[in-house]
C-alpha cells in the first residue's frame, strides 16, 4: 500500500523544467535579437545543434524568478536550427527550432506548443512594410487563407492544426516554413472535465481500499481456519478419555499436517493456536464451532 502511495505521488510531480524564446516565435530577421528563458536552471547554458555552447549566454545569463535567461544579440542566418539546455545526466529540455532569414518575409507563429482547445494567431510579417499589404497562408504547402490584415487566427485549436505554415505577401516574397506544434496539457485538461481529476483521484482510493481488504479478507479466512482448529482440538480433547493413545498421536498428527497446509506457518505455530483461542473461543463457538 505505501508503494502504491509513492507511485501516486510520483504521477502527479509536474516537471518544470522548459525552454522558452522571447519573443515567443520561431522566425527572425537578421539582427534582431532573441532571449533564451530556462526555467527550473540557476545557469542558463544553451546549446545549438551545430555550434554547440551560444557563448553569449556567459555574458548575459541572469537569474529570473523561474530559473535563468541568456540573449543573442544579433542573430545570422547561421542562427538557425534547433536550441536546447541539457541537465546533470545528459537530460535535455524541449526543443526549439528556429529559423533567421536575411529575406523580407517571416511568419510570426508560437515556439511552444500550442495548448488545444485554444486560439492561436499567425502573422506574416513585412520587414519593409507594417501595413496595407496582401497576405496568403499555407499548411504543408497548400493554400488555406488570404487576407488583408496580414494575420489568421485558428479558433479552439486541434491536433488536426499541426503541420508546416508559412506566408507570402504580394510583391515581396514568402517566409520560410515553421512547424506548428499543438498539445493538450493536463493541468487544462483537468479543469476542462473535473470529473476527471475526481476519476484519477477515485482510481488511487479504489486502489488503496482494494488492498485493504483484500487483506482483512485474508485475515478472516486465517482466523476461520485458526478457530476451527481450535474447535477441533476442543472435541478431540473431550474424547481423548475414549481415545487409544495411538489414535490420540493420529488425530494430534492429522491436526498439526492440517494447520501447516492451510497457514503455511510453521509446526510451532500450533501451539500459538491455543493461546489465540483464549480470546477467539467465544467468537469461534458462535459464528465458527455450529458451522
């Protein structure tokens, strides 16, 4: 039962350890630049695919509330690829895969995976021009929404959303691709359905109590066995007068097998059995003995 209770404890640790960029998108032009947030670490050490340790974050790690942050100042198009920072035991956080281009067009859409059930905005995004320009999206190179606004908004998010978006504007040229990534979180997903989290919570109850009784179910049905040796040993007392010795050694012999069958205890635990009678009789010539 305390294994069980550990196990239940372990589930629901929420690990806090994750990577984060400000601003929160996956794009960049070319001399903008980017912070790096590495929560649940006192030293933010982030890492390139390629270019191993960013030896900015020497320079500009700082403590936050949460853990640490590293910036680039300005980032090339050699900046681009995939981001992590690695714990003790070669542990990683998520990943982030960003891409800087020296173009005029980026899509401005979420590094983090977008919770479902919620809205997500996209943009594309002028380098030259903030306003009054043509925009079309694509999902894994299809056509899917032309605007004048310049953005496009997915209401209540699904799994079905994920895929590779990008946006080009008339005159100007198209951004690169970045891969939308949704998720469902549990923290949301138990408020949306508190049934739920009162199911989980049950589910670890029924199992504490299963094993409860499972185990007083164990003891009666020792204590039953215990008193109808008991009650067995009372007759057989009463007709040892009758009894030949040899028949007396035969029935004491028959008890003494039996008892060591049924309990898988020990020869010694026999004589236990007496003094656990002392108590248990009364109980044993009601409920047991007229069986």
């Amino acid at each position: 039962m305390a294994i069980m209770i550990h196990l239940d404890v372990q589930d629901q640790k929420v690990d806090a350890v994750s990577l984060h960029v400000v601003p929160n998108r996956l794009q960049f032009f070319e001399y903008e630049s980017v912070t790096f947030y590495c929560e649940g670490v006192d030293y933010c050490e982030v890492l390139h695919k390629f270019k191993g340790k960013i030896k900015s974050c020497s320079k500009t790690n700082k403590m936050t509330p949460t853990g640490s942050s590293c910036s680039i100042q300005a980032v090339y198009a050699d900046n681009s690829g995939e981001y992590w920072y690695e714990l003790e035991g070669g542990r990683r956080s998520n990943i982030i895969n960003l891409s800087v281009t020296a173009g005029p067009v980026i899509l401005e859409s979420p590094a983090v995976p977008v919770l479902m059930e919620e809205t997500v905005t996209l943009s594309c995004r002028n380098k030259t021009h903030s306003s009054n320009f043509k925009a079309e999206f694509y999902k894994n190179r299809r056509s899917i929404h032309k605007t004048s606004t310049g953005n496009m908004t997915i209401q209540r998010v699904s799994k079905s959303d994920e895929g590779h978006y990008k946006c080009s504007i008339s005159g100007a040229g198209e951004s690169p691709d970045s891969w939308l990534n949704i998720t469902e979180s549990q923290n949301k997903k138990s408020k949306s359905n508190p049934d739920e989290e009162a199911c989980h919570f049950s589910s670890a109850a029924t199992r504490i109590i299963s094993t409860i009784l499972v185990s007083a179910l164990l003891v009666v049905v020792g204590l039953y066995h215990i008193c109808k040796a008991c009650c067995k040993r009372e007759a057989d007392t009463v007709d040892a007068g009758k009894a030949t010795p040899a028949a007396v050694r035969e029935t004491e012999g028959s008890l003494l097998s039996n008892s060591s069958t049924i309990l898988l205890l020990s020869k010694g635990f026999f004589f236990s059995c007496g003094v656990v009678c002392i108590f248990v009789r009364r109980v044993c010539n009601i409920f047991v003995c007229n069986i």
